[in-house]
C-alpha cells in the first residue's frame, strides 16, 4: 500500500489535496475546497488500485448519516436501491444489518422505491472507520494489479511497433518496474523508431513515473549475419543475439527478467519452433504476456492505453533492415547453430555494448 500512495502523492498536485493517509485498509485522500471531481480521475491509471469513490465525510452520527445518504442519491434514476454498511469498529452500539435497516427506512420513506438486495439500481455505502463514517453512492474502476514495484524489475524488448508497448502495460499491471531496450538500424535506417519508443514510454508514464530506454545499434550485427549465414535464418539470428545483448545488459542492471510482445504464429519468428530456438540462448526468463492473444485483442488494448495511434506511425523495424524473401518459419536448432559458427558473437556482442546509448524518460 506504501507504494500506492507514492504513486497518488506524485500525481496529485498538492495544492489539490489536504491530506493522504492509510486507515484500516484504505487510502484516504482529502481533497480542499475548490477542487472538482473530475481533477482526481487519474486515480483510475495507478496500479494496484480496484476501485476509488468520491466519498462524504461525516461523524459516525445516524440522523446524519441518514441525510447525506438520501442527499448523495436523491437527484439520480432509480426504482430500487440497497445500503450496504461495513464497520473496521466493533463496538459500536449498531451492527451492519440495524444500520442498513435504519439508512433504508429513511430513503425508502423518502423516495417512495423499493429495497433490493440484489442488482439494485443504486446502491449506498457506508464505511464506519477511525470514528467517522463515510458515505458515497459510486465506485468508479480503476486498473487493478499490483503496484508498481512491488514485483521487481525486467527489461522490455520495445520494437515501436503496436505489440511490446501493450506487454509492458500487462508487466507494470502486476507490479514489474519496466525500463527499456530498443535495437535500431541506424545509420541505414532512420530516427523514427528510436523517437517512437521515447514517446511509447513517455506515454506509458501515466503507470510508472519514470523509465529508461537503452538504445541498441544492431547494424554492425545485421550485417555480419547477411554476409556470413544462410539468408533464412537472418530474423532467427537477430533475434537470437538480441536476447544475448539483452539480457547481458539485464544481468549488469539487475533486471530479473525479459518481456516481449510475441504471440505465437503472429510472424515467421514467433512459430512455437522458432520461439523454442531463441529461447535456447536465453539464462534469464522471457516473458510474453501476449502469447495466446489475437492482434485484435492487442490492438484494443493498445487504444485503451493510449499508445496505438503512436504505434502506427511509420518507420524502419530493424528486423525489416535486410530481411529474408523467405524466412525459416520452422527452424531445427542443429542448423541454426551451424550457421552461427561463422560468428564471433562473443566479440559482435562486447563491441555493440560498447555503443549502446541510454535515454532517460
């Protein structure tokens, strides 16, 4: 809960908020006068969240209690309603039960509706709590998931494309601090994707504060395998030294892990044979989020999250930098390892580390 409200403290203006506290479970944050609503809707982006309510505070007072709750609701559309009372304090001289009883009385006295306990059309909660009640009508969803952090860190393979942004949303949903590593083709290609990923991780930031990215030249590389391996297995083979780069760079930063945005069939190099043999070179785990999802799944969540229509820009993968007319769909490892030793990867790795350049965000 501690990073919670790190992560409310560092959203929130604190010109907006009187104070921020934790009580019996909850997160409460007083919001001063002047100060809408609609100000505090970027509770729904923090992970770790379920759910937030603008609620009134009151002392735990029945007849008052009994007015704000028909007040709250009293403007809105209903035929049925329910009260649903919770108490952190066992000694008070009501339970639960007497409390909604009471509550519904009043309301039912008032607007003339029918009680329903299930799938009523509006309902009433009061949350007696630290000597006071709290009363609110509305729970408005926010992501869920853990919070940010509280699971450890991994580096995030970001092509620019649509797929890698939306398996860095599912890693920070359950609490996996993510900065970045983009390989690019550059000088044969151009900027585009580089400046892609600093805006797909500026955008990203609504989740976790801060990230970095460590941009990565895999020209040099590209251009040993094109010249030196059978061109089948060209995207086998960039892929595979990808991981090499990638996770040489975790084990330095402490990373624990690898996420990806591959779904299996989606392309040639994300058949179940060709993820096993890039798999093969990896020491720490890789992790796809996306495995199992259609790119129609993908590509709504992309749009929830806000990053597709960046996604979508164009621009030169570096994968795309010299690809085969038919790439190996279905490789065998004994061959792929024949055509790497023409490689000196050991040499083709320690020189393009030496290069890579980090981009804060």
């Amino acid at each position: 809960m501690e990073n919670i409200v790190k992560k409310i403290e560092k959203e929130i203006s604190s010109e907006a908020v009187e104070y921020i506290k934790k009580i019996s479970g909850r997160i409460i944050v007083k919001i001063k006068d002047g100060f809408k609503e609609e100000d505090f809707f970027i509770l729904r982006d923090v992970f770790g969240l379920s759910h937030f309510s603008f609620a009134e505070e009151l002392e735990q007072d029945l007849e008052k209690i009994k007015k704000v709750s028909w007040e709250i609701i009293k403007e809105e559309k209903f035929e049925t309603f329910r009260i649903s009372t919770s108490r952190s304090e066992k000694n008070l001289p009501l339970k639960s039960e007497e409390i909604n009883r009471e509550i519904g009385g009043y309301v039912l006295e008032k607007s003339g509706k029918k009680v329903q306990l299930k799938n009523a059309d509006i309902e009433v909660f009061i949350e007696m709590v630290n000597k006071k009640a709290f009363v609110f009508a509305k729970k408005i969803e926010a992501v869920g998931g853990m919070p940010v952090s509280a699971s450890g860190k991994a580096l995030v393979l970001m092509s620019g494309g649509i797929d890698s942004p939306v398996a860095a949303y599912y890693a920070l949903k359950r609490g996996v601090q993510t900065d970045y590593i983009h390989f690019h083709s550059l000088p044969y290609t151009s900027a585009a994707s580089n400046d892609k990923v600093i805006e797909l991780v500026k955008k990203l930031r609504k989740f976790q504060n801060k990230g970095k990215i460590f941009m990565v030249p895999l020209a040099p590389i590209q251009k040993e395998i094109v010249m030196k391996c059978p061109e089948k297995f060209r995207i086998l083979l960039y892929r595979r030294m990808m991981v090499r780069i990638a996770q040489e760079i975790a084990k330095r930063a402490k990373y624990k892990a690898l996420y990806t945005g591959e779904s299996v069939a989606q392309v040639a190099s994300q058949t179940l044979e060709n993820i096993a043999i890039v798999n093969e070179v990896a020491e720490i785990p890789i992790l796809r989020p996306l495995i199992g999802f259609d790119k129609a799944d993908i590509i709504k969540k992309a749009r929830e999250i806000g990053t597709y229509e960046i996604s979508i820009l164009p621009h030169e993968d570096c994968c795309t930098r010299f690809m085969p007319k038919k790439p190996e769909t279905k490789g065998k490892i004994a061959e792929v390892l024949k055509a790497e030793g023409s490689l000196e990867i050991e040499k083709l790795v320690g020189e393009v580390l030496g290069e890579v350049e980090v981009v804060k965000v």
